[in-house]
C-alpha cells in the first residue's frame, strides 16, 4: 500500500513538471484528446486467464516538443492520462474492470511529407485499477506502455490522429487476488497546438 503511493506520488510530480515546462514555452506545446477500442487478451485474476469483453477507452496528453533541447529534433516529452474499461465474461459476467493510468512518455515524431507523419514513443508510470461488481477493490501499481500513431495536419494549429497502444500493469492486489492486465488500445483523436 505504501510502494502504491509512494508511486502515484512520483508520477503526479514528473506530469506536473512536463506540464508546467510545457506551459513556459509558446508554440511548443499541444493537447491530444482520444478514445476508442480496447480489449484485454491477458487479462489474469488469481491463478488464471480470464475471459473478458471487449471495452473502450478515453485519454488526454499534454505534449511539449523536445526540438532545440536535445541534438536532433522530432521528440515530444508528454504528460499521459488513459482509462480504459471492460466488462468480465463467463463466471464472472458481473464484474468491471477500469483501468486509470497516469504516464510520462517520450514519443518519436518522423514525418512522412507536410502533412502526415508517424509516431512512436514508451512511458512510464502508475496504473490504478478499480474492480466493480459481486468482487470489488481498488489498487495501484507500477505500469508502462508503448504506442504509436499515423498523424494528419488539418491545420496549422490541429492534426487527427489514429494510434495504437500497448499497456502493462500486474500484481494489483484486488479482491484478495492477484490481477494483471495487458491491453491493446486502438484510438482516434485530435491534437491541438497551444
């Protein structure tokens, strides 16, 4: 219960620091709203695999462009927020499982011509889990994730986007048992400069 704090804490810290540098510097930074589909193919509760639907899920990133700062440019330090919710099948059709994950990524930005580019990029973070239903409890542990995305420039100052993520989090101890979740997160989404 302590490590959980101890690492929510660590993550709020390092996405207050990105966000208050992103807020320093004019025309560097932008805001990604995003949702969409989600399933959770390992998915473990207790001993075992278990069997859960499709869901969906919602974010906000807060990125702030990395060029200048570094010796080569196209990277974005970001401040991640993502929540991802399923509903359990088989014997267990009345539990939920909602997932919130609060990350720092660093993200790769190559671009392809004026107006499309491609993006990948890792972070790192917490990952709270909240379970619902006949077996209930929360708990947060330590996550990571990695993603990327084909990007449209609409205008100067917005993109769209569809983009792929890869998120990891285990040993949440929820309802006296151990759960892990890996989930494969497809989006949609919007990107506006600041």
């Amino acid at each position: 219960m302590r490590m959980n704090r101890y690492l929510l804490t660590a993550a709020m810290i390092v996405l207050g620091a990105a966000a208050a540098q992103a807020q320093s510097t004019d025309g560097r930074v932008n805001l990604s709203v995003l949702g969409g589909w989600s399933a959770h193919p390992a998915l473990t509760f207790g001993p075992g695999l278990a069997d859960v639907n499709d869901g969906f899920n919602v974010g906000a990133r807060l990125g702030y462009d990395m060029g200048g700062m570094l010796p080569w440019s196209g990277f974005s330090l970001d401040a991640d927020y993502f929540y991802n919710q399923a509903n359990y099948g088989g014997a267990n059709n009345d539990a939920q499982l909602g997932s919130s994950s609060y990350m720092a990524d660093i993200t790769y930005h190559m671009p392809l011509n004026p107006v499309w580019n491609v993006y990948g990029g890792a972070g790192l973070g917490a990952v709270h889990y909240n379970l619902n239903g006949a077996l209930h409890g929360s708990s947060t542990v330590f996550g990571w994730q990695a993603l990327g995305g084909l990007e449209y420039q609409y205008s100067p100052d917005m993109a769209m986007f569809a983009e792929y993520r890869y998120q990891n989090a285990h040993d949440a101890n929820i309802a006296g048992g151990p759960v892990g979740n890996t989930s494969n997160n497809l989006s949609l989404g919007v990107k506006f400069k600041l």
